[in-house]
C-alpha cells in the first residue's frame, strides 16, 4: 500500500456546532470502519451517499482480530498499558481490512474513509471519551483521505459523545411504519427510536449488550462468546442478581445517555455456575432493554436489532418476551446488520464533510445540533480538497444549525 510519508500529512479539525453546507450536496464513494467493544475485529463497509437521503449500500467485510491485539485491546480498557503498539497495530489492520474490501470487491475510486477506531475509555460525566486508531496514519497507509475522531465536538457542547448511529438510522428507515426502535446489541445496548414524525427521534444506551455475556463466557468455557446462547440456555436466571441489577440509578436517569463497556461490571454475579451466570447476565441485556421503554414518547410498534447479540436465540426469545411486540433483526427491514455501524461511520463522514449535524440534543443530549470530526488528507491533492477545505472555513462563521 506504499510508503509511510509523514511530512505529507495535514489534517484539519471539523468541530464545533454544525453550519448549512454551501456546496450542493453530491453523492462520495467511502468505506466506514467500525471496531466495536465486543472486540470481535474490523467491519468495514463501502457506502455511496451525499450524508442526507441517498444511500446506496455496497459490499462488506469483518476481519476478525487476532488474538494478540484482542488481548492487547483487552489490555487497554480504560486508558492503562501500552496504547501507543496497541494503537499503531490496530490502525494497520484497519488499512489491511480496507485494502482486502477494495481489491476483493474491485471497488474504484473511494474517496473518503469514516474511521471510528477503537474505543477504550469513556467517560462522558467527566467530558471523556478516547478512541484509540491513528487516522493520519490510517490516511497514508491507504492513500485515501479519512475522517476520525467523530465524538469530540459532541462532547465539547455537552454531549455524551454517543451514540453517533441514530442519524443514520433515521436515515435508512424511510417509510417503514413507525414508530419504531432500533436496538444495536454490541458490547453496549443502545437504541434509536423513531416516532411518527419526521424529526422525532431519541437515542441513548440502553445498558450492557454482549460485553458482560462475552467476559463471562470467555472466563467460564475459554471461548470469548456465548455462540448461540446455547450456555444460557442451559441455565437459571439468578432472579435476587437481576433484580440487584435493575436496581441501578442508571436506568432512573433520563436520557439521552451513554455508557462505558465496563459500567456494569459490578453487577456480575457471584457464585453462579457457568451456565447460571450466563443466563443471569443474558436475562440482565434483555431486562435493560424493557427498562428503556419508559422513557420512549410512545411504544414501537416493531423492534430491529442489530450487532451481535441478534445471533443470540435466546437473547432475542428474552426481548420478545419482555417487550411484547416484534423483535426481529434488521435484515427484515431489508438491511444488513454485520455491515450497519460500519455504513453509519461511513455516512457520517460524509456529513462531516458538509458540516452537517452528527448528533442532536435528542440523540447524545449536546446542546445544539453539531458536526465534528478530524480530516486526515492522504498524501497529494485530492480533487475534493478546495471544496472541502471551503466547507471547513465555515466552522466559526456562527450560522445557525442546519438539522438536516
């Protein structure tokens, strides 16, 4: 994939709150990435889209990690070990992943890469969050421009910095009936939901997704998932431990709202058996779930799960339970849920190229509609870069929100 050429590298900060984009919009090619705190690997996913309506998906891939960085990344949790290898690491496998899409799929011209990295620590009632992968050398190793560092402006207007996937679910729903309620199920639970109306929507974390499923699985049987739910399957809910778990002040707090991937490990059940535990904590997902319904406008009408934990039988058997309506993955909505967080990234590069909103005050609770991330050029001109940087100057001319 060429040189590391360092001297060549500029990047350009895109924060602060969103401004109407002066350029027409037009359609860009990009890859997003994802790694999420399941530490499952890479997804990657081409996308077409002018970051507003049109969206026309294409080919994805994961790359699973291998198990030196994903103990690595294991290692990191919370800002400790050496970050600076895990982070080159990571970053070099992100280029492998984009490169194999590329050539596997014989993509051409992909303009932009939406680059999440690897989050390992956040904290938003302290104003942090940190998301480990280097998008400049990200930029270099694939000789295409990239956009990272997506939460910060969030945060800096004070959001939580999560979750940033709302918009575009919004954006896929279209004319599904509503409303209705997106549910991710990654290491996090977090959900979108959409009402009647055009521009009513809400996003916050529900509670733990699969982290606290994957931990234990990996601690009790050595494999770091519940492959099919079939160890809960085996087991009794711990109902004194579920109930305990209810009892945390998080699900009192009104959203939006987000969580770190360890938040709930001091709910972890003691002196359970292997299969018992793991129905405990499955039992704890599905419980946090039903909990957010409260805080909902009014109640979906059908429920579209993606990430991880839609594999997970019994998990999905627990929701359908608890919520008493639909609950079925997102690829009865005709998407593709291994490929959605990773399309997400993608077309919120494109809106942070237009400088348009990444995130409302209904989704991560900032307190106006606001834009972000960082562009990292590749090496050379990039026939977008007059346009871009035209976009960028905008960032402190105080217009007024555009909530497109």
């Amino acid at each position: 994939m060429g040189p590391v050429l360092y001297h060549n590298h500029r990047s350009t900060t895109i924060d602060g709150s969103a401004v109407s984009a002066t350029a027409p919009a037009r359609s860009r090619r990009v890859i997003g990435l994802m790694s999420g705190t399941s530490l499952d690997g890479v997804d990657a996913a081409f996308l077409i889209t002018d970051g507003r309506g049109q969206i026309t998906p294409g080919p994805a891939i994961t790359v699973p990690y291998e198990a030196a960085l994903k103990e690595g990344l294991r290692r990191v949790l919370g800002g400790r070990g050496p970050i600076a290898e895990v982070e080159r690491a990571l970053t070099h496998v992100h280029a492998e992943t984009v490169r194999v899409l590329i050539e596997r799929h014989e993509l051409e011209s992909v303009e932009l890469i939406g680059f999440h990295g690897h989050t390992i620590l956040h904290r938003p009632e302290e104003g942090r969050t940190w998301q480990i992968g280097d998008g400049g050398l990200l930029a270099q190793l694939t000789g295409i421009d990239v956009v990272a560092d997506f939460r910060s402006a969030d945060m800096a207007v004070g959001g939580e910095g999560a979750p940033l996937a709302p918009l575009y679910h919004r954006a896929l729903a279209g004319r599904l009936p509503r409303p209705i309620a997106v549910l991710n199920l990654g290491g996090v639970g977090n959900v979108t939901w959409l009402g009647t109306g055009a521009d009513e929507i809400l996003a916050f974390d529900t509670g733990p997704g699969n982290a606290l499923i994957d931990d234990w699985a990996l601690a009790h049987t050595g494999r770091a998932v519940d492959e099919g739910g079939a160890l809960a399957a085996r087991g009794r809910i711990d109902e004194t431990a579920l109930a305990r778990f209810l009892a945390h002040p998080y699900f009192e707090r009104l959203p939006p709202k987000s969580l770190d991937r360890d938040d709930f490990a001091a709910c972890v059940p003691v002196g359970l058996g292997a299969a018992d535990g793991a129905a405990t904590l499955t039992a704890m997902t599905a419980a946090s779930v039903a909990e957010a319904v409260r805080h909902f406008p009014s109640p979906p009408r059908r429920w579209f799960v993606t990430g991880g934990g839609r594999h997970n039988p019994v998990l999905m058997a627990m929701l359908t339970q608890r919520l008493g309506v639909p609950v079925e993955p997102v690829e009865q909505a005709g998407w593709v849920g291994d490929a959605l967080e990773a399309q997400a990234f993608a077309y919120l590069a494109v809106r942070a190229l237009e400088r348009l909103p990444l995130s409302l005050p209904s989704t991560t609770g900032a307190r106006v509609p606001v834009s972000g991330g960082r562009l990292h050029r590749a090496p050379g001109p990039a026939p977008s870069e007059a346009m871009a940087d035209a976009a960028f100057a905008a960032n402190d001319e105080g217009d007024q929100p555009d909530s497109g």
